[in-house]
C-alpha cells in the first residue's frame, strides 16, 4: 500500500486508475483505527476496483472545549491495518496542506436542514466543519464511491444530503456499527473511558434497545419512552444529553410510522459516547 501526504500525488495515483477504468472507493477517518473502520475499507473493497483510505484529524469539526489535542493519533499503526485490509491507497494531509489558506476565511459547506438538530444542539458548527472537510476530500480523491458507518448516523444524514444538493456522482453506502461483544459501539473514543466507566458503556445501548423493543411491541408514547431511558441513564452514571427516536431521515416520526433510528448522546465521565439502533417492522 502507497502512502501519500501531498493532494498531487493523491491525485496523480487516482487519475491513473480512472484513466483505466477502475471504479474509485474512499473511506474518510480521523484515523486511530478499529475493526469498525476495517469493516468500512472491507466494505469499500468489495464494491470497488481501487480503495483510498483518509487519515486526518479535522479541527474544523471539535468545539473550543473539546478533544481536538488529545484525539489519539496513530499513524503508522493505522498504516498497517489499511494495507492488512487491502487498502490500496492512504491519504494523510496535513493541516496546511488541507488548509493551505489558514481556516479563518475558509470556504465552506452547509447542510441546513440537518445540522442544527440532536448532534448540531449540543455540538454547534460540528456539521459544518464535517460536511466542508469530506466535500474537500471528494474533491481531492474524486472517488465513485465513499463508505460511512452507521454509528454515525447523522453525518451519515448529513453526507447523503449534501451529495444530494451539490450533485456530486458519489456513491454513499452505509455500514452497520460494529459491536463489542457487550454491544458497545466500537468508537475511537472508547479508550478514554476508565475500567469502571468502560463495565457501564454498554447500558447505552440496553437502553436504546429497550426502547425498539418496545417499539416492537406497538408502544407509541415517544415521549415517555425517550424520558425513561434518559432516567435510566442518569441512574446509571451518564449523563444524556439527549435520547431521541426520530424517522431515519431524523425528522419526527409520526404515530403510524413502520421504521425509526433511536439516537442518544450520554457522557461517561469526560467521555460522550453516541449510539442508535435502527427499527423497521
Ligand atoms: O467520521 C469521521 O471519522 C469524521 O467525521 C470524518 C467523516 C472522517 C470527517 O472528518
């Protein structure tokens, strides 16, 4: 696997494959990688000729008081994990050369009608600097088709929408999270929670899944179920900010609906943790 920092050799690799033919797929990180990101390069993999991988760790997308610093970065591991998946290709920018002209008047991309609701209350301008750095990364890899994990489901939202409105000729398919075998979602962040917090994590999921269950059997008091789980967790050592059961396009769903996605966002100690879980009948 060839790794490359500079967007020109990225795009003199991927203009070769294009000028033959192949089908381009792209999986966007921040890197720090777990079997959750290799299901999305395995995924890619499967429905492409050539696969690029991305590793950069976007400041436009962590408010003031977030991780930004501490975000784990691991790049020489993350290398070996892309080629051991058959990654053809990695993309690891820097700053500079993702910004080159500084971030303070930069150009940027806005999904309206999506980011200010459940991840955009409680993390203003997340979207914003999400949906302006992937729209950088299509422009710069140009693939056919670019994988995101479910886990996410709001970028995911969010990315649709946007290649939507800009007519982009990308391909977005969605992956199921992947799970601990407790059912913690695998995430990058998993590993700032102590041996204690990491035994609770899993309640996160319990309570989502309670609340399908429940949807299962014809309960329809959105409200209350929300309200319940948001106690549980509290009882339990998080702190929710918010547990939400939404159509899958994250609007309300009505009290006929047939498919929802319970979202919820919880801190563990200085950790937040996202989740959902996805109903059709
Ligand atoms: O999901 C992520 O890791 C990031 O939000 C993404 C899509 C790589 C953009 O920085």
């Amino acid at each position: 696997m060839a790794s490359v920092h500079r967007v020109a050799e990225l795009r003199d690799r991927v203009r070769g494959w294009k000028r033959a033919g192949l089908r381009v797929g792209f999986v966007p990180t921040m890197g720090n990688l777990h079997a959750g990101h290799l299901q999305l390069l395995t995924c890619a993999r499967q429905q492409a000729d050539r696969v690029v991988a991305s590793v950069f760790v976007n400041p436009l997308q962590f408010g003031p008081n977030e991780d930004f610093d501490r975000y784990p970065r691991t790049l020489s591991e993350d290398a070996a994990k892309l080629e051991s998946v058959g990654c053809d290709l990695l993309f690891a920018p820097s700053v500079t050369e993702m910004y080159p002209h500084g971030r303070e008047h930069l150009s940027g991309v806005r999904v309206p009608a999506l980011s200010e609701l459940l991840e955009g209350e409680f993390r203003p301008g997340f979207f914003d600097g999400v949906a302006t750095v992937v729209s950088i990364l299509f422009n710069q890899v140009q693939p056919d088709m670019a994988v995101f994990g479910e886990k996410d489901w709001q970028q995911l939202q969010v990315v649709r929408r946007m290649v939507a409105d800009l007519h982009l000729p990308i391909e977005i398919v969605g992956h199921p999270t992947a799970r601990e075998a407790d059912g913690l979602a695998l995430s990058s962040r998993n590993q700032y929670l102590s041996a204690q917090e990491r035994k609770l994590a899993p309640l996160l999921h319990r309570e989502l899944q309670r609340i399908v269950d429940a949807l299962a059997q014809a309960r329809r008091d959105y409200a209350a179920l929300q309200a319940r789980a948001e106690e549980q967790l509290r009882a339990s050592g998080f702190e929710p900010q918010y547990v939400a059961i939404r159509a899958p396009d994250l609007q309300l769903p009505t009290v006929d609906a047939r498919e929802w996605v319970v979202l919820a966002a919880a801190f563990l100690g200085r950790t937040r943790l996202i989740d959902n879980r996805y109903l059709r009948l």
